[in-house]
C-alpha cells in the first residue's frame, strides 16, 4: 500500500477529530502531525540551539526582512 499524501493525512486527521473542534485544536493537531519522528515513530525532541546560533540565525532573519522594504 502506498503512502498517504499530506492532504489524505490531513483529511484523516479531521475525520478523527470532534466536530467541534476549534481552530486552535486543529492547528495544534497538524503541528503533531507535521513533527519530525524517529524511525520507530515516536515524535524527535526539540532541536536546541545555541545562544551564539540564535543571535545569529535572528540577524539574518532581520537583515532579511530590512532588505524586503
């Protein structure tokens, strides 16, 4: 059997969900979704970054957004 699309993935997902779930519930749903697992499925930890690495994928990110005025 082939691999489920993301969209038949999503589709899935509401189909399981209660009919009144809120915006918020099926956001946070496809963001479990969307969580990189391991090879046994389980979901992987949080990468952790450096404080040097914030501060620098955070200028770039700033540089980015001066350079779209």
């Amino acid at each position: 059997m082939s691999e489920q699309t993301e969209k038949q993935q999503v589709q899935a997902l509401l189909d399981r969900m209660a009919d009144d779930a809120s915006f918020a519930d099926i956001q946070r749903a496809i963001a479990v979704l969307m969580w990189p697992k391991t090879g046994d499925g389980k979901l992987k930890p949080p990468e952790r970054l450096s404080p040097d690495e914030v501060k620098k994928r955070l200028r770039e990110w700033l540089k980015s957004e001066g350079d779209k005025k």
